[in-house]
C-alpha cells in the first residue's frame, strides 16, 4: 500500500528551518523531535538562509502587490456581475 506524502506548511518549514540556526540542539535530535528527516531539515534551512532578505525588503515591493491586485479584484467583480447575469437571465 502507497503512502501519501505528508505536505508540511510554511509556517511549521519557518519553524523547522530557524532551529538549526539556534545551535541548541544536533540535526538527528531536530528530525526525531518533529519526526523530519535530517536532510529535509538541510534542504528547508538552506532555502530559509536564501529567502531571508525577502523579509527585510522595502515598501516598494508591496506597493507593487497592490497595485497587481486592484486589476484583479475589479476582474473579479466583472465576472461576478456577469455570472448573475447569467443566472437571471437563464431559462430552462
């Protein structure tokens, strides 16, 4: 019988990958304690090391975010008032 992967969130990956950082405690204690492998535990801090300037990133990036959004949501209500449109308008 197959097993389904397990599918961890991002907080649970942030939680993982900042314990190495720590220094408190070895890898092989890490993986037993929140049952991960050691090298998954690797792979989620070195990816955590590449990505932590994000973090520091100025207001323009979320500027930009909102102004991707406004287009989104005004699409968004377009479709809405078209699809009860569409309903109302239905005959069967």
């Amino acid at each position: 019988m197959k097993k389904s992967r397990r599918k961890f969130s991002a907080a649970f990956n942030a939680q993982v990958a900042i314990e190495p950082l720590k220094e408190r405690s070895s890898l092989s204690d890490l993986a037993k304690r929140f049952k991960v492998h050691s090298v998954q535990i690797s792979k989620w801090k070195q990816e955590f090391q590449e990505n932590a300037s994000a973090a520091f990133d100025s207001e323009d990036s979320h500027q930009d975010v909102e102004q991707e959004k406004q287009p989104l949501y005004a699409k968004i209500g377009q479709l809405e008032m078209d699809r009860d449109w569409l309903k109302k308008n239905k005959k069967t």
